[in-house]
C-alpha cells in the first residue's frame, strides 16, 4: 500500500494554502497551530 495522495481523497473542496506561521513542509513534529480539518495537506 502506497501514500495516500491528493486524488485518493473523497471531498475535492479542501484549502491547499497554508495559512501564516502554519508550514505544510514540516512534517514528523507538531507545530503550533491545530489541525485544521479544511486544509488539504493536513488532511493527508
């Protein structure tokens, strides 16, 4: 099984911008902000 991509998801109306002091390219640790269920690249 592979990594789930952004055409595997079911809904195709997420936000894909990042919004300030949230950076989608830090992954492994959380940051500071929540996750937010509406943004695309949190959701994968």
């Amino acid at each position: 099984m592979g990594l789930i991509t952004k055409n595997d998801l079911i809904y195709k109306d997420y936000s894909w911008t990042a919004i300030s002091g949230d950076n989608p390219k830090v992954t492994g640790e959380p940051d500071s902000t929540l996750f937010n269920r509406h943004e695309g690249y949190e959701v994968l």
